[in-house]
C-alpha cells in the first residue's frame, strides 16, 4: 500500500469523525441545556447551518469512503 493511498484513508476517517462532531453539536446546541443562557433563537440560527453542513459532509465523506477504501 502507498503511503497516498494510506493518507487518503486516514484523512477520510477524520472526515467521518467530523461529521459525528458537526451532528453532536447541532444536537447539543438545538436540544441541550447546556447553552441554555443563550438564547433560543441565536441557539437555532447557529444549530441549523452547522446540521445543514453535518449533512453536507456525511455525503460527501460516503462517496469518499467508497471511493478510498471499496
């Protein structure tokens, strides 16, 4: 194995751990009390645009992952 080949795979693991964190802290930011001394709408106005990218990126780390390791 090519040590490309090998930083393709490393960097799209990263990738998908990314989009866990993107989904967690849309979760967190829409969902948890522990932002709960900002306010809701300022909470939404960031949450969705973050999901919306979470979203984003697990498509396009999907193809990756077929791309790079299928």
């Amino acid at each position: 194995m090519d040590s490309g080949r090998l930083y393709a795979q490393i960097m799209t693991i990263f990738g998908a751990a990314m989009v866990i964190f993107y989904f967690g802290l849309g979760y967190i930011l829409l969902f948890s009390s522990l932002f709960s001394y900002v306010d809701i709408a300022l909470r939404v106005i960031l949450a969705f645009p973050i999901l919306i990218y979470g979203i984003y990126r697990a498509v396009s780390s999907y193809r990756k992952i077929k791309e790079n390791f299928f």
